[in-house]
C-alpha cells in the first residue's frame, strides 16, 4: 500500500480573547477577521479535527487514523496510545488575556472524569470539569514578543512585595504569609482570595489598585508585574485574578524561546502569538480571568508544590536546521526547522507520525518517486508513519511535531 502525505484544512477556533490579524495573516485569508481568532488547531480532537482529502472523500483525521491506526501512528504509538492521536499543535494568538487555568495529571484526570460521568453531568455542561481521562501538558514556543504567567513566585518574594504595597492587613491570609512565607502558607492565601466574592473582593481590589498606582516599581520586574495589573483591571474588572501579576511569575518570552506547563502548575497567557503544543486534551480548570465556570476546590486540590521558577525550554540543534524544545511529555515533541536553500533536511528515526506547518517562506517535501509537495507560508500537512523517510528543500521556517523516542 502506497501511504501518502496529507494536506490538513485546520478549524479556526474563535474565543474573545483571540487577535483579528495575526492566524488571517498566516494563512493568506482576508484580515483583519470578522470576529476574533484564537487558535487554529491542527490534529485529531474530536472537538475540532483538521480535515483531510482521502479520494473522493473529505473526512477527518481522527476518521482516516482510526481506517488503519498501524500505519498511520505506527504499531508502537497505535498501542501504546490507543490508536489515537497522542498530541494536538496549535496556533494560539492572544490579543487579551486568557484565564488563569492549571491542568490535572493523568490520574487526577481518570479519577475526575470518571466521577463527573458516575454524575451525570453532561460533557458539555458549564459545571464540567473534566471532558476526558488525559492529562494535559502543554508547551509554547513564541512568534511574537509573548506575554505570560506561569508557576507561583517564591513565598518569601511574595512576602516582600506585599510589604512594599502595603497590603498585609487587606488581602484575607496575607499575615500568614507574613509570618511564614512557605508553600502551605501560600496555598492558604490562595485559597483564602479564590473564597472571597461581592462587595468584599471589590474592596480589595480597589486597595490593590491603589496601591499599586502609588508604588515606584524598583525592578523591570516589578514594572512588568505592576503593569499587568492595571492592564487586567481594564480588561477583567471585579476579577479576583487581577491580583494574580504579584503571585505568579509574570515575564516575556522573545521569538523562539519556548515554557513548558507540566500539570498542576497555574498560568495564563496574556499577550502575543505561539506555537502551542499539548498532550490531546481539553481538561482545564480555571481560577479567575474569565467568566467561565470556577470550582476553587477542584482547582486546589489538582495544584502541585505551588511555588518554583517558570519551566523555559531551550532549542537543542546539532545541524543549525532543526530546532529541538525538548519537554518531559511522552506525547509530544516540538521542533523548529529553518531552511535555507541550498540546505536540506531529513529527519533522522521517526517515533510516529507527525504534523508539518510551515510558518514563513516556501518549500517542498520530497518522498521517493513520489511527486513533490509543496509547502508554503500557512500550510500543513500530516506525515503518517508509514510513509517512512522524506526530505525537505527549499527557503522557510517550518514547526514540527512529533512523537518523542520511548
């Protein structure tokens, strides 16, 4: 049987956080758009599946892997992920922020999944906390200046910039941390703001922001966090996570610098466009920035050691083409490849099958007699495992994603 490359029709996914421009402009279509584009998802969620052209038919990607999961994932990947799909890539643009959100770990998501369905409650109930049994985690690589929040800042750091806004006696468990600025201290605070609502929590943000607003930011640092609070108060005001710039690292990442999210750690995406890619889930648990449903208990509980630096993953290249952001997922793999002619690539072992966008420039896959595949600026296409090896020439920059080597 002779397996071919796929080109991939991706949905757009539109949120109102998302840009006009930015995916209308990749992809060559009329921008800015008629509402906001947050994501183009390119795999096999069932959700949102690309589509493809098999003969005469248009079907799915999840449609054509499940006809012959061997040879398009491969007999390892087709066992050992159950004949899906094991990773979703996306183009995620943000032109406001994204809710605060932490994600469960495998067995956090069996065990919720399996209760909320033991339940009753509707996969697509707004009170649903779990819409499968994956985890979810997650890394973005940055095309544009990025804005993000990821993981707790240390206690003790949290401590000092609560003392130097004078906010000790307003926020509710902040003395706590005063005293004892460890993790079972700040999980208190964070539960304690996460419980505060109505007239209470306006309070306290108006203090906040005052506060704020007084305080000479001594550190790049701090102006990046004090800014971002403002600027969420415009965006979300009366929302508790306003507050979240001064709990959580807040930083950017340039163009080609990527973070990797493991499970359990809480962040937020605030401004810029990426590569996203993540384990094939949609299980997300929020904590403020949105007015989407918020289940504090849930969110706690799925929390891991709340304090730690934010994961930045460096690009690994032995050859100046490919570029490697390697992450602790067996999902996944992300890599970046820049060509420039007369250069070529081949990938080296292949794990599985694997999706190719291409980002900038123009180029061509080449597989054996086949005849060539031309792949330009927006497009992609999905490489099944069967069809071996292939090579690519030409003048761009393409993402890669993959399945890591067990």
């Amino acid at each position: 049987m002779n397996i071919k490359i796929y080109r991939l029709d991706n949905p757009i996914r539109e949120y109102a956080w998302g840009s006009e421009t930015f995916i209308s402009n990749l992809l060559g279509i009329p921008s800015p758009a008629p509402a906001p584009q947050a994501e183009l998802w390119l795999g096999s969620n069932p959700q949102a599946p690309s589509l493809v052209r098999e003969g005469k038919r248009v079907i799915s990607l999840r449609e054509l892997i499940l006809e012959d999961p061997v040879e398009m994932l491969g007999e390892q990947a087709a066992e050992r992920f159950s004949d899906t799909l094991p990773f979703l890539l996306k183009v995620l643009s943000a032109a406001r922020p994204l809710s605060i959100q932490a994600h469960p770990d495998i067995e956090q998501a069996r065990e919720g999944f399996e209760r909320e369905n033991a339940a009753g409650i509707p996969l697509d109930a707004l009170n649903r906390n779990y819409k499968d049994p994956n985890h979810k985690p997650e890394l973005i690589c940055a095309l544009t200046p990025f804005e993000l929040m990821s993981g707790f800042r240390d206690p003790r750091e949290i401590a000092g910039l609560l003392t130097y806004l004078d906010l000790g006696a307003a926020l509710p468990g902040a003395e706590i941390l005063l005293a004892d600025p460890t993790d079972p201290s700040l999980r208190a605070l964070f539960e304690a703001l996460l419980s505060i609502s109505g007239e209470k929590r306006d309070r306290l943000l108006a203090v906040l922001l005052r506060h704020v607003a007084a305080a000479p930011p001594r550190s790049e640092k701090e102006k990046r966090a004090f800014s971002w609070v403002d600027r969420l108060s415009h965006f979300y005001p009366g929302d508790i996570g306003i507050l979240a710039p001064i709990l959580l690292n807040t930083f950017r990442l340039q163009p080609g610098e990527a973070l990797y999210n493991r499970a359990g750690v809480l962040h937020a995406y605030l401004e810029g466009s990426g590569i996203e890619i993540m384990a094939n889930s949609d299980n997300v648990l929020r904590g403020g920035l949105t007015t989407k449903y918020i289940n504090p208990a849930e969110l706690l509980k799925i929390l891991s050691g709340l304090a730690g630096p934010a994961d930045i993953v460096q690009a690994e290249t032995t050859d100046r083409i490919e570029f490697i952001y390697r992450a602790p997922a067996r999902e996944f793999e992300l890599s970046r490849i820049r060509i420039v002619s007369p250069a070529s690539f081949t990938p080296g072992r292949r794990n599985g099958p694997e999706i190719l966008l291409c980002v900038e420039g123009s180029t061509t896959v080449i597989r054996g007699n086949n005849p060539d595949l031309q792949l330009q600026k927006g497009g992609s296409i999905f490489i099944p495992f069967g069809v071996g090896s292939y090579t690519i020439r030409g003048e761009g920059v393409l993402y890669r994603a993959a399945i890591p080597g067990s």
